[in-house]
C-alpha cells in the first residue's frame, strides 16, 4: 500500500532509465546498419541473417536472446531483453561483432557459388 506509494518516483526513475536505455541501443543496432526496433516494453527485436545460429553464437558467450524464427512473419528476428546500460554496450559490442561475422560468412559463400 502506502510502501509501494513511497517508491513511486522510484519506479519512475527506472523505467525512465529502462526507456533511455532501449532507445539508444536500439538506435545503435540501427546506425550500424541492422534493422531494429524498439518495443513498448523493456525489449528490442532486431533482423539477423540466422537467428538461431546467431542465437547460440551469443548463448557461447553467456549472453541469452530469444529466437523468435519460429513465429510467423517474425522468421529473421531476435529478441533482446535491455539491461544496464554497461551491460548493453556489451551485448551491443559482442553482437555486431557477431553480425559483421556472420556477414562476411556470407559474402565469401556468395563469393564461392560465383
């Protein structure tokens, strides 16, 4: 009741900073280049080449997404649930990381059946 009341701007605070958050890594994913958008809640989804392989690349390095291939219309998205700040410029550091992979992957595939 009254306790819950006293934290109010607490609450406030954090989803403020939650939002901030969410907005800018999602802004970031965008200015390198990936499709992404924000959600209304406290996550991203974002356009991969292979979720699911992309999906366990990042599980390998102890950072958990959730494939959403399996959806309708959503067979190319991930799910990214935001964090901390620092903890997301980690995920975004590792995950373009992984992306530009990926990418070269497949330009020296296309590059082979030439």
């Amino acid at each position: 009741g009254l306790a819950a009341l006293a934290q109010i701007e607490n609450y406030r605070s954090q989803f403020s900073q939650l939002r901030a958050t969410r907005d800018w890594f999602a802004g970031a994913l965008r200015d390198a280049g990936v499709t992404a958008h924000a959600g209304h809640a406290n996550f991203v989804v974002m356009e991969a080449e292979n979720p699911p392989a992309l999906a366990a690349a990042l599980a390998r390095e102890g950072i958990r997404v959730r494939d959403l291939s399996w959806m309708e219309r959503m067979e190319r998205y991930l799910r990214i649930t935001i964090a901390t700040r620092d903890q997301m410029a980690i995920v975004l550091r590792r995950l373009l990381r992984r992306v530009a992979e990926d990418e070269r992957r497949s330009i020296g595939r296309q590059h082979a059946n030439d």
